[in-house]
C-alpha cells in the first residue's frame, strides 16, 4: 500500500508520540490528578446516601457527644444552640495554620459559629459561645467552599464542624458538582461520636483534632461537664488514624491527607500533656503530626480560675516537647521544634 505525504506524517506522529508518550505514561499521568476522597465517593454514587443518612441525626440530633436529642428540623436547640441551618462568623484563606496546610496560599477557612465543647478558655468566644454570625443556605456554604479554591487555598478547612457536618456534606456536593477538588479539612475540638465519623469515612481527607485533656475532672470543669471527654476524644482519634492515616503532603509539602494532632500546653499541667504522648507513643504510629502548641492565653472566662488564670512558662513549654521526645514521637510540628530549639539554645548560651 502507498502512502501519500499527509497518510505518512500522520503515522510518523502516531509512532513517535507512542514512544514519546506510551500509553501507560499517559494513563499514569491522567491518573496523577490528586482526587479527595468526597469525589471518589460520589463516583461510586454514595455521596447522596451519606447526605441523607446525615441530615435525618438532624430529626432527633446526636451529631456530638451531648446526644441532645432535639428536632433541629422543627427548630428545637440543643446545647450548642445551633440551628437547622450553618451560621458562619466568617470564611477566608488563613495563614495562621501548620505549615503543610497553609502553603503558599493559604488555607480556606469557614469559621461555624456555635460550639458542642464549649471551654471557658476559649479564644473565640463570640463565636462560639454567644453564636456570632449570619445564618445562610446549603447553597451558600458551597459557593464559599469554590470561592476560596477560586482564591488559591490548598483547602477547605472546617472550623468547628461537628454540629453542622450534614451541612458539610450537602455543601460539599453541591460544590463538587461545580468543580470544587481540594480536600477537606475537618478542624474539630475532638469532641466526636465514632459513630458520626463514620459517616465521613471517604469524605474527610484530613482531620485536624484537638487532644484537649487527659483527665476528666479538668474536662468537665473547663469544658462546660464534658466529662467524658479523654475517652471520647481518644476513640475519634483512632477513627480518624483508620479513616486516613498519618500525615501526607504533596510535593509543594502541602498536607493531602492523614491526622494531625493539636495539643495546647496549659499552665499547671491541666492538659494533661505527659499522659497526652505517651498515649500517642503507645496507641497510634510514632510519627504521628503532632503540635505541641505554646499559645495558651487568658480568654474568656479563664481569669475566674487561678490554676488557669495565667499564660504558661517556658519551663511548662519545654517539659512538654521534652516529653514528646522522650516518648520518641518523630513528627514534632516544625515551628513547635524550631520554639523549642530557641529556647534550649537562650538557656544553654
Ligand atoms: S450537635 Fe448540638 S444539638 Fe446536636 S447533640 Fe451536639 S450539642 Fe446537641
């Protein structure tokens, strides 16, 4: 057969690209698009299933550990006196986070107004406790959602979310549908169901959870009777590690997925934080994420308590890092590391 000059330009191309460019590079390369997990799930055609499941706990709501049991629907409050619908004290890209979720553009935060802990140490206070914020749709929270990955952020990060979370979802799907692909971010107290995780299993990328203390009394006094609150909070961390493992980041080192844990050193070793990483050490991989935070002040109604009426000392901060290094935790946040490094080095000059 007799090929023309155009039938033999074409063929050259077609042979070469497909040594260029084999197919399987092709395919792989197709297949390197990073894809959170909530679009994996709607591909699967679950996504809506979870929505519903979510939004009927709304009917008699045990979102949280408080398990209020109040119609929301009907517009029945329970004790974080939330509504039906999200209230969001404000949304925009964040830089005050860990490294690996702020990046180079920031982190889209959506900051929930009203709180299931309530601590009377909190630093957002008017948020959350007195509910500061505008109350909107469904639709709404989804068109924030695009607008901060239109912005640049790395992703969409979800401040105080337990209370809202079939919210979320139907946001989150809504979204997708509009093109939203960064991952979410679920910055939560700790203070969760297992049971309501689970329906975040494939949704949630990355969780971010507070380990606020170890010792009940500490929590049912600061934390409005929460007693309960190490056991819960140690159960929704293992959840969390099942879900999505340890902390991965991309190759901008920007976090794609896994758990990254939140301790804030209190004065008088409220926390509890030598308890706190030696049941890290013990209980999840020993390069779990974990930031010992410094930042401790006097918020809210703290100052009515003296054993925590004060911010914390560089001794309590240095006690805390030396524990976690003590206890052989490998994934020490790097600013806590480089504070901890500053300090070390004042004393020994
Ligand atoms: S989310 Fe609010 S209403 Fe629902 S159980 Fe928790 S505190 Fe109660």
């Amino acid at each position: 057969m007799e090929l023309n000059r155009r039938d033999f330009v074409r063929r050259a191309v077609l042979v070469s690209s497909s040594i260029l460019f084999p197919s399987h590079l092709l395919a792989r390369r197709k297949e390197e698009r990073w894809v959170p997990a909530y679009e994996k799930l709607e591909r699967e055609g679950k996504l809506a299933q979870r929505i519903e499941q979510a939004y009927a706990i709304f009917e008699k709501c045990q979102l949280c550990p408080r398990m209020c049991g109040v119609n929301r629907k009907k517009g029945e409050k329970g004790f974080c006196r939330a509504p039906l619908n999200p209230v969001v004290f404000s949304y925009h890209p964040h830089f005050g986070e860990e490294l690996s979720v702020v990046g180079q553009n920031g982190s889209g935060t959506i900051f929930f107004s009203n709180c299931n802990l309530r601590c009377i140490f909190c630093q957002n206070w008017p948020i959350a406790h007195e509910g500061k914020g505008k109350e909107i749709r469904d639709e709404d929270l989804a068109e924030m959602m695009l607008s901060l990955q239109k912005i640049g952020c790395h992703n969409v990060n979800l401040v105080t979310p337990t209370h809202v979370m079939p919210n979320i979802l139907n946001a989150t799907r809504i979204a997708l549908k509009k093109g939203l692909h960064i991952p979410l971010f679920y910055n939560t107290s700790g203070y969760e169901r297992v049971e309501i995780l689970k329906i975040l299993d494939s949704i949630v990328d990355i969780y971010k959870p507070d380990v606020k203390y170890m010792d009940s009394d500490k929590a049912e006094k600061y934390s409005t009777g929460a007693k309960d609150y190490p056991e819960v909070v140690k159960k929704a961390v293992l959840e969390m590690h099942r879900q999505v493992g340890v902390h991965q980041v991309d190759r901008r080192g920007i976090v794609v997925r896994g758990v990254m844990i939140r301790h804030l050193v209190m004065p008088n070793r409220v926390a509890g934080t030598e308890k706190f990483v030696k049941w890290v050490a013990e209980a999840l991989p020993k390069n779990t994420y974990v930031n010992i935070m410094a930042q401790y002040r006097v918020e809210y109604k703290a100052f009515e308590h003296p054993e925590i009426a004060r911010g914390i000392t560089v001794q309590e901060f240095m006690e805390a890092m030396d524990w976690a290094r003590q206890y052989g935790l490998t994934n020490l946040d790097p600013q806590s590391k480089a504070l901890w490094e500053f300090y070390r080095q004042r004393r020994s000059g």
